[in-house]
C-alpha cells in the first residue's frame, strides 16, 4: 500500500521522526569525514554518484571538497560522476545503462579512492554496478541509502542508512550527513575558520 505524500506540518513532522532515530547515522557520517582526511592528504581522491535529487547532492558534497565547506583550506581532488555530461551522454549511447557510473569509476577511480554513491532506494542498478566495479577496482565503497536491507548497503563497505518512510525525508537527512562528514574533514585538517573581510579590514565604520 502506497503511504499518502506528508504534506504541510505532516512533512515536518515525517523528519522530526525521522532524525530522532539518527544518531548512529551521525557516527558513521563523522568517522567518514576523518577517514577522507586521510585519503585527500595522502594525494586520494573522492568519486561520488546519484540519480535524480541524489545527483544533485553527489554534486554538492564534491563542490564542498574542491572548494570549501566552511573555513579556508587546500582544494582536494573530488569528482561527481553525475555532472561529466559527455561522458554520461556517449556512455548510455554505446554501452548499457548500468554502465553509467561503473565505467567512470573505473576511469577514474584509483585504489584507495572513496567512492560515494547516493540511493534512497538503494537498488538503482546504475548505483548497484558502480559500487561492485568500485571494490573490484580497490575503493573504499560508501553508501548513502534509505533504510536497511536493500541491496547497495549489501554491496558496501560501508552505509548511512536512514530509517524514514519518505524519499523526502532520506534525502533531507542525507544533506545533514554530508555536512556532518565534511565538518569532520575539516576537524580532522585542523582547519581555522575562514576569515571574513572584517577580521582583515577591521570593524566596518558606521556613518
């Protein structure tokens, strides 16, 4: 039976629910960000995919890392297979669809890598062939999914599985996740904060 969509306070109330039962999902977010410290100094490099919304925040976590999250530090080395549009193009064109990612991982993708794949089903086929060629390449394979079982968080190494009824709900939790893996990174770099333009002008005069 198909649960009605949360509308109004009813969404709300669908992610209060669901990030009170979040906390272990913190702990595995947090000790990702201080694992890809690790795999980003040492010269590593992070891959990451998605479909639809999960595209969106693929592209979003690897902005984080080759720009900045919050405070001033090092571009790394971060690519969202979801965004290289040629590849993405010429590949569905002349191999099957589940090659999508799997065959950019496998251009990409380094032993040692982390590769973070995004599925709030955790059964896209495109998502489930990336993750099995990322370990048959040596990557460190992590998954954001929905809840647990389903197949994606099987296949890795790791998973941040959200317990939420609702795609919406998953997603939104996923964006909290990422941010608490990149705040971990960030920690682990011992990075200072950014300064602003007042730390280096001074207070601005007021007329």
């Amino acid at each position: 039976m198909i649960k009605p969509t949360p509308c109004d306070h009813e969404h709300l109330a669908a992610l209060v629910t669901a990030a009170s039962t979040f906390s272990p999902c913190v702990d595995v977010a947090d000790q990702w960000g201080t694992a890809l410290a690790g795999v980003l100094v040492g010269g590593g490099r992070l891959l990451a995919a998605g479909n639809g919304g999960s595209a969106a925040q693929a592209q979003h976590l690897t902005a984080e890392l080759v720009g900045r999250y919050r405070s001033d530090r090092r571009p790394f080395s971060a690519i969202c297979l979801t965004a290289e549009t040629s590849s993405l193009t010429a590949i569905c064109n002349d191999y099957p669809g589940e090659e999508l990612f799997a065959r950019q991982v496998e251009a990409h993708g380094r032993e040692g890598d982390v590769l973070v794949l995004l599925s709030t089903s955790g059964s896209s086929p495109n998502i489930l062939e990336a993750a099995r060629r990322g370990t048959a390449c040596g990557l460190r394979v992590w998954a954001f999914t929905g809840p647990r079982p389903n197949p994606l968080a099987d296949l890795a190494d790791e998973s941040l599985s959200v317990d939420a009824d609702y795609t919406a709900t998953v997603q939104e939790l996923h964006l909290v996740g990422l941010h608490i893996l990149c705040a971990a990174l960030d920690r682990a770099l011992g990075v200072i904060p950014a300064r602003t333009r007042e730390d280096l002008d001074g207070p601005r005069r007021t007329a």
